[in-house]
C-alpha cells in the first residue's frame, strides 16, 4: 500500500499548495479544487489496484465513481448521472465476477448488494476466494461452514454501507486494505493464540463511507 500513502500525501501536498495560493490571492482554491477534487478518488482507485497488481471490485468502483463525479463537475452531460453511475457500479460488479472466474476456473462466493441486504453462506470444501460488497446497504459472507486448505482471499468493498465477513474460530485473519472516512475491524477471536500454520485468510477491505467488519459470530 505503499503506493496509496504517496498518493494521499501528493493530494494533501497539493491541497496545501493551492491553500497557501488561495490566501495569498495568487490563484482561487474553490475554482481549482472544487473542479477537479473528484480526480483524487480516481488516483486512489488507480493506485489501489496497482499496488495489489489485480483489478478488484472496491478500487474498480472508485475509479467509475471518480470519473462520474468528475464528468458531472466538468459538465460533460446536462442528465442526472446518479442513476448511470449505480448501473455502472452494477455492471463493474458483475464483469469483475466474470473476469475472475474465467481466469481461475475455480469456485468463489459471490455477494454483490445494491440498496438492501443480503446473506451468502460459503460451504465450499477447497474454499480459495470470494468478493464481498455493499452498496448502501449490507452483506454478510459466512463463511464458517468452508475449508481451507492453506490461504485464501475475500475482497470486501463497501459505500455507504456494511460488510460482515464471518469466519471459523480456528483460521487466522489478516486485515487489511483501503479506509475512506469509512473503517473496517477484525473482532475474531483466536488470532493471538493460534498456530502458524492454521488456515489463512487475507481480507482486503475498501471501506468509502462504509465498514467492513470480520467475526466469528453475527453481531
């Protein structure tokens, strides 16, 4: 993620500058950043998939978002683009499935929810991936009745929405990924005392507004 922590300071540089121009009466800060804030959305996206050499679910939808916002302050269309940009957020989660499945061949869970709440129980016996998102609204992934056989992944992207991803007490959980004003928790119980060689599972979260939350047991 080291990618991610120079773009954010690029963009907090770069905020400063155009703050220091702003009092100074060199150039207007609302002109220049009220323009063209939404391009640090989309650098982030880009530098988030970049980072994890994969194009994932969260990163992907950022980027659409981005744009859309961006296209919507350089008045690019007169129309309401919140409509299109929840197609788009759509469509990315389904081609994204698409693309991964065909590239692995392999069977992964899937819980994609616009505007509502959803539940996808997992009882997969060689349990490798999964994608996990929440568009206002909520998901939970549970995940207590798969296997692992060494280390698997779940992507989990939530906007202005929730999370929950729900795992056995004997795997071990890393945590990890990208929070925007939105945050994510691993309230499991047994990492501190569990063998190295327990099963793995790495959680990759982006939370925009959101949060991404991984337990043992539904709160």
């Amino acid at each position: 993620m080291k990618l991610i922590r120079i773009w954010l300071g690029l963009v907090l540089v770069a905020l400063g500058v155009l703050g220091v121009l702003d009092a100074t009466g060199v150039a207007g800060f609302d002109g220049t950043a009220g323009t063209w804030w939404p391009v640090a959305l989309i650098g982030l996206g880009v530098a988030a998939m970049w980072s994890q050499r994969r194009v994932t679910f969260g990163p992907t939808v950022l980027t659409v978002v981005g744009l859309v916002l961006l296209a919507g302050q350089l008045s690019w269309t007169d129309g309401d683009l919140f409509w299109p940009a929840v197609l788009l957020v759509g469509g990315v989660a389904v081609l994204t499935g698409l693309w991964r499945q065909s590239r692995t061949r392999l069977p992964q869970a899937e819980s994609v929810v616009l505007f509502g709440g959803a539940k996808t129980v997992d009882r997969s016996e060689h349990f490798q991936h999964a994608d996990a998102a929440a568009v206002f609204g909520g998901a939970t992934l549970d995940l207590r009745g798969a296997h692992i056989d060494e280390q698997a992944s779940v992507d989990a992207f939530a906007l202005f929405g929730g999370v929950d991803v729900l795992v056995p007490k004997d795997w071990r959980v890393e945590l990890g990924g990208l929070p925007i004003l939105g945050g994510y928790e691993d309230k499991t119980e047994g990492n501190g005392s569990l063998p190295v060689d327990a099963p793995l599972l790495k959680v990759n979260a982006t939370a925009v507004f959101g949060g991404v939350k991984v337990a043992n047991e539904p709160s």
